[in-house]
C-alpha cells in the first residue's frame, strides 16, 4: 500500500461561514464520490484558503456534518500571489491506496481555470 494524494479546489461564493460550509461539502463530497474514497483510507487532509476567506475553518463542516472524527485535518492560508485566483478553497487529500489508484482531481464554480 502506498499514499497518493487527491487534489481540488472551488470558488466560495462569499466570506461567511455558510458559504465556506457549503463549498466544503460540496467539493468534498464529489472527490470522494469521484474517488471511492472511504474514511478509513485517508491519511490526512489539508485545507488551504486563500486571504479574503477567514470566516470559517473548513475542517470543522467535515467533523460536524460528515463525522469525520479520526481524519487528521489541518486548515492554512494559501500563499497570495498577485493577480492569483480570489475566494478560493483547495483541498489536499492523502489517502493509502494501492499503487494502480489513479487519482480524479475535481475542479469546480470557477476554479477549473486552476488547470489551464
């Protein structure tokens, strides 16, 4: 068994705790959708937000409304780079799989041009 990792990222619609909470399940619900990812294969996951959301810590949604209580979850600012991409939440998920799993990164409400 090895770690991979799964990426993803959504635009929030604004700086409020419901829309950090909404973006959150939504984009974490669709990778581990896309992924078959059961919680008990994931290593860790790390939240990065960039500079204009502070209302909410995305980690929490996924302990409260997901159950997710032995998942080791961390939250920081991404790096500001000028002109980069605003109201943005990405998600790092690390699971233990085997060598073959060949991982679906999802891109969603904007952040796709994160691919380009």
């Amino acid at each position: 068994m090895i770690t991979k990792g799964i990426r993803g990222a959504i635009i929030v619609k604004e700086n409020t705790s419901a829309s950090i909470e909404a973006a959150t399940l939504e984009l974490l619900s669709k990778m581990v959708l896309k992924n078959r990812i059961k919680e008990e294969n994931i290593s860790h996951i790390i939240f990065t937000l960039t500079n204009d959301l502070n209302a909410e810590f995305p980690a929490k949604f996924v302990r409260t409304e997901l159950k997710w209580t032995k998942t080791a979850m961390m939250c920081f600012h991404e790096l500001d780079v000028p002109n980069a991409l605003k109201m943005c939440l990405r998600v790092l998920i690390v699971v233990n799989c085997s060598e073959s799993f060949e991982p679906e990164f999802i891109y969603m409400n904007g952040a796709e041009q994160l691919r380009t």
